[in-house]
C-alpha cells in the first residue's frame, strides 16, 4: 500500500484537497433533493433549474464538486483504471454512462443480476464474461438503470401509470425482444392467460420470479385501463353478468362420407368411429356476455364451432380443412348460463376491450401462488406492444450512447430498441424447423416478392398442386412470410356507406352524400328562445339589443321582458336554432367520421377529401388470415398462378360479407351503428358555437333594425 501511495503522489503532487461549493453546486443540489422526491427531467420545476445551471456554464462560472481525501480518492482511481482495462466494449459503455452519476431507483436495485443475466444470454460474447467475471458492481449497474429510466425514458412517458415500474418473469429473455402478443403467451409456461392474450406483468418481483427471470418495465401512454375482478364479480363497482352459453353438436351419423377422402390415412380414424358409432357426439362448447357483446349471438355460434372443430382435429387426427367441412353438419342451441358468467378467459373479454378502446387490464387475479391478490401486485396486461417499455435497452442502443444519454423511441414495438419497423408474426426463437428447400424457397420469396414467386416461378419449380399449395400456405403461417407487402385499397362513398347501418332515417344515404360533399339537410327547425340565450351574446350584439329596447320600451318595461314580448324574441331565437342546427349536423358528421375511422383501422383507411375515396392498405400476410383464404389459395393454385386472383377473392368475399350485414374478416370491423336517438329523435346532439351564434344574431339585428 505504501509503495502505491508513494506511486500515486510522484504522479499529482499538487493535487487540491477540496473546495467550496459554487452557485452552480448549490443548484445541483437542489435537482439531487427534487429527484429524492420523485421529480424528473421534463418537470417544470426541474428544467427551470437545469436551465439556470446551463446559463452559469455559459458565462464562465464552474462547478467544483466537494472532494474527499487527496490518497483515498486516488487509490480509487488506479483500481478504477486496472479495472476498466479489463472490461469489455459494452461494459465500458455502461461504465462511461453511469459515472458521475450518484442516484439509485431503489425498485431498480433488485434488477442487477438479471441485468447480467439478460446480456449474457440474449448477445453472448458481445458483452463479455458478463456472468462468470463481471467487472460492473452492482451499484454502477443500478445507477446506469436509474439515470437510463430517470433521463432517458421517463421524461418521454405519459399516461396514468408512468411512475409505476412493473415486471415481468420469463425462462427465455430472447422471447421479449420483440412482444408479439397472439405468440408470446403461454410459449414457455403453458398457462394461455386468464384475461387473453397479451403481456402479463405485475409490480412484484417476487411474482415475476415465478416464472423465470425477470426485467424491469414502465408503461407508456395508459389513459383508458379496464378494471377486473374475476368470477361473480366481474370489475369494480359492476353487477354480475348473465352469459348465454352456446353447444354445436355433431352426430358423427349425420355425416356425409362422399365429403371424407377414403384413401387417406388421417381419416381412418373417423371413419371406422362413423361406422362403429353413427350416433356418437362430438361437441364444442362457448359462452358469451349479451351485456358486453353486441354480436354475442354470432360470435358465440362462431366459437362454440371453432372449439368443435379443435375437438374434432385432436380427437381423430384430420386435417384443419377436412374439420372446416364436418362442423357444417352441426347442430347449435344455447340457453342462458346456469350461473353468473365469467370474464376469465372469456372472449366476451376481448370484444368489450375493443370495442371500450380500452389500453391495459388490471385484475386482482394472481396465479404464481407468490405475493398478493391485489392492484399491482396481480395481474396487469398490455396487448398492445408500443404500451410497455422495458428498462433493459438494447446492445446496440448501449454501443452507440455517447455517455449523456440512451437514444429511445417508445413508438417501437421492440420494447428494448430505439426502433423496430414492424412486429413479426412469428418470433424467430419460436420459427419451426423448415426444410433445407423450404428455407431456400422462403428466403427467394423475401427478396422477389409473393406476387413475382407465385406468376413467374412457382410453375416451373416441378411440384405438384398439393406441395404448391403447401409451400405458399407455409410461407404465410408458419415462417411468417408477406408482412411487410402490401396491397394499396380505395373505396368510393357508395361502397363505404355500406360499412354503416342503415336505421331508420336512410344512415346510408346520408354518409354517401356527407362523404361526397353534396349533403343538404331539409329538416324543419322551429325558432325557439329562452332566456338562457341571453347569456351568450357577445358585447357587440348586446349593446345593438340595449339601443332597440332604449328606443321602443314602455315604462317600466324590463329588458327581458322587452325581449320575451317583442320581435327580439324571434330574432334571438332563430339565431340561437341556425346555431343549433349547424352544431348538431357538424356532430352527425364528427360521428360519421369517427365510425369510419373505427370500422377501418385494419386497413389503416383515411378519408381523402380530394378524391372522395376511402384509401388504405393491408399486408399480404393479415390479408391471408381470412377465414377462407386456404380453400381460395387451393383453387387458384388448382386452375392457375394468379396472385391477384387471391388478393380479389379475399376481397369480394369480405364485401360479400358486409352487404350481408356481417362483420367484416381482415379488412373491415363490424358495420358502425349511428345513435339515432341522439340524432334524430331528442335534438341537440352537438355544442353550440357562440362565436357562430352571435355572429348570425348580428346580421338578423342587422337586416332588422338601422343604426
């Protein structure tokens, strides 16, 4: 040790011990004391002080911070540097950032193994021998996940839980990379989730950490949670729910045989049941909530089938389409459900969060057998990727930080990533294992495009129907193939006016002309006045009001009642219904647009007022999740290779769909349904412009009375 100190001082001998605290000292003080109350960057009170800091800067002055010990601070620094020559790259970078910096998140503290954890195992060598020899303390990586969250990411949060910092436990940190909520559920743990598919995270660690390892992660954007309580009890302050319960049934003798392909193996099975016993059931079950659900009665006939079609496929080992075939022999009743319905794992669960624009479910639900039934500490979850942000942010966000700050875009679907284009269908740790050819086959499709693949080289590739078939349909659901291809849409008023229910009073007719800009309303409006009018003249109309009744009033006349007796009346009131009027067809309009806003967002459609057209655009891959898009790809691919063909077919068949009065598959949501009663029957449905009113109000005056 003497040898070191002697080594030290021959480098510094005039070394200073210390130092009063400048002006500047004292104002980072005061941003250590707002932060120690949970007072960031981004707050008013923070920046002012931040800017007052930076204006010293700039006029010379200089902040000293108080040093301790000349020898004790110097021996630190030689470890310090005999150390970071031993880091790697990235741990450098982690060093670098958090130096200087002197503030711990307590909540991010328990975070510092698993930080190791996650690096090590999501980028390997890239960061070293993280696990085994670390060279970061615990308390370095803790300030560099303080200032990451506290400078970097918390400022950019919004929402009503943007100081809640949850967690999430997993046995495979790769699978989080990117959150594709209809694959991630369940991959590891087997459990589908109680609430659907979706992100599930709690505020407790110790939840998190029954199921694997576990990451930090804040939420992003929050404004409209849906409140669950599971069982008899469905959400705070809510009654119970009746359900309807829906059974498809299918006597195995009600089959036709002609539609079951003898010769393949798959089907032996069934048809030797069939024949030994023509009067077995199979049955698929469903419930549904008509208090939640508008289309309760479709969707639970659609799901009571589905289920018996997996019944079907699990119990004989037939193939998908053969079991579409069969479920069209079934039988469905349903009556009202025994007992109070459950939302657990309830599609009725699904509908009410789409259709309440709802953003995260909180429940009191807590299935781990660790920490509480209670709001957070339960179940919280996110089903939309861009509403979770994780605390760990990427190898490469990390390399390219220039020591001040982390570049973050929380708009991105990779919750670790300063950017990510789009969420892939399928996770690459979970893509099955292809063939050599399939591999090839995909990658060829990637880089010329589905359409090109299927015109120009998928006939002369020497396959037969079935394997064409096979290859494409593979492409499309298992590799995840198409989704960054698209198909450009546009729809006229005629056809969009359809997307909305026609009602009593000709909706229909209404949206096409609106659209069109050749809308005229010949409804009668009666004047009306009341006194409550008075109150939003403006000055200028009041006083042209003020010099009438100073020029005609009798004696002892009061203004109002000048008013209510004399022609002002009409003059006042038919202002005020003009007014009305317009603000209640500007209203209809607003409703017209936000229905078609809602009914086409899957297309991402946009009204152009230009062309007076509906434009959009869908993905080859979401456009291949039509309910009948392998029957219509087996005949195209039977009689042709035209990819339009496909495109087309989805198409006219979802139209089909909605001129039937169903809901749409892929391209459209269900028809929008215009409240009528707001509208047409009680009046008033918009807010009066008083600025519009009284500028009607003064040309009547006008038109009436010369002054």
């Amino acid at each position: 040790m003497k040898n070191l100190i002697r080594k030290i001082l021959k480098e510094e001998t005039n070394a200073p011990y210390g130092g009063k605290m400048s002006n500047t000292g004292l104002l980072y003080s005061k941003l250590e004391n707002l932060k120690r109350h949970g007072i960031y960057k981004g707050d008013e009170k923070y920046d002012k002080i931040l800017k007052q800091i930076e204006d010293i800067k700039k006029s010379g002055g200089k902040y000293k911070e108080p040093k301790k010990g000349f020898i004790t601070r110097k021996i630190d620094d030689f470890k310090d540097n005999k150390r970071y020559g031993e880091m790697s790259d990235f741990e450098k970078k982690v060093y670098d950032y958090q130096k200087g910096y002197d503030n711990i998140d307590k909540r991010l503290l328990q975070y510092t193994k698993d930080f190791i954890s996650y690096y090590n195992d999501v980028y390997g060598n890239k960061v070293g021998n993280m696990l085994y020899k670390p060279k970061l303390t615990d308390k370095e990586i803790a300030k560099f996940l303080t200032k990451h969250y506290r400078e970097d990411i918390y400022p950019k949060l919004t929402g009503i839980y943007k100081n809640k910092i949850l967690t999430h436990g997993t046995k495979d940190f790769k699978s989080l990379d990117v959150i594709d909520v209809d694959k991630h559920i369940g991959t590891h743990t087997g459990n589908k989730g109680h609430f659907g598919k979706g992100l599930y995270l709690t505020s407790s660690r110790d939840v998190g950490k029954h199921y694997g390892k576990t990451q930090p992660l804040v939420l992003h954007n929050i404004q409209n949670p849906f409140f669950i309580i599971p069982g008899d009890k469905n959400y705070y302050g809510s009654h119970d729910f009746k359900g309807m319960d829906f059974i498809s049934e299918l006597k195995l003798g009600d089959i036709y045989l002609s539609i079951i392909p003898t010769e393949d193996d798959d089907n032996q099975k069934l048809l030797k049941k069939i024949k030994e016993s023509p009067s077995y059931k199979c049955v698929g079950y469903a419930q549904t909530i008509p208090e939640l659900d508008k289309q309760w009665e479709q969707n639970g006939k659609k799901e009571s089938l589905t289920n018996l079609m997996s019944d079907l496929v699990s119990r004989f080992g037939i193939s998908d389409e053969l079991a579409k075939k069969l479920i069209k022999y079934a039988k469905i009743n349903q009556k009202e459900s025994f007992e109070f319905a459950s939302l657990t794992g309830s599609k009725s669960l699904d509908t009410v969060y789409s259709q309440s624009k709802h953003d995260l479910i909180v429940t009191n639900k807590n299935t781990s057998g660790e920490g509480l039934d209670r709001f957070m500490d339960a179940e919280v979850v996110v089903k939309e990727p861009t509403s979770v942000v994780s605390i760990f942010p990427t190898f490469n966000a990390i390399m390219k930080s220039d020591g001040n700050s982390i570049s973050r875009d929380l708009t991105s679907s990779n919750i670790h990533n300063e950017s990510h284009n789009r969420v892939k269908k399928i996770l690459k740790e979970e893509t099955p294992n292809f063939s050599r050819f399939e591999s090839k086959i995909f990658k060829v499709i990637d880089r010329i495009g589905v359409e090109k693949f299927i015109v120009e080289y998928l006939r002369d590739m020497g396959l037969t129907t079935e394997e064409e078939i096979d290859i494409v349909w593979k492409y499309f659901k298992e590799y995840g193939g198409g989704c960054d291809e698209y198909i450009e849409l546009e729809y006229d008023s005629d056809d969009v006016s359809n997307l909305f229910k026609d009602g009593e009073y000709g909706i229909q007719d209404m949206v096409k002309k609106f659209l069109d800009g050749d809308y005229d309303y010949d409804g009668f409006y009666e004047c009306y006045y009341d006194e409550y009018q008075l109150g939003d003249i403006n000055e200028e109309n009041m006083k042209t009001i003020k010099k009438v009744y100073e020029s005609q009033k009798e004696e002892d006349e009061s203004i109002k009642e000048f008013i209510r007796n004399g022609e002002l009346n009409s003059i006042i009131g038919c202002a005020y219904t003009d007014a009305q009027q317009n603000a209640d067809i500007r209203a209809l309009h607003d409703d017209f647009l936000d229905g078609l806003r809602d009914v086409s967002h899957k297309i991402e459609g946009k009204w152009d007022w230009e062309t007076h057209t509906l434009k959009g655009r869908i993905s080859f891959c979401e456009l291949m999740e039509f309910e009948n898009s392998f029957e219509i790809l087996e005949d195209t691919l039977e009689g042709g290779y035209e990819w339009h063909t496909i495109v087309d077919s989805v198409i006219e068949q979802e139209w089909d769909q909605i001129f039937s009065g169903w809901d749409g598959d892929v391209l459209f949501d269900e028809p929008v349904e215009i409240n009528e009663y707001r509208h047409f029957r009680y009046g008033g449905a918009g807010t009066i412009d008083t600025e519009e009113f009284n500028e009607i109000l003064y040309y009547r005056l006008n038109d009436e009375y010369d002054f």
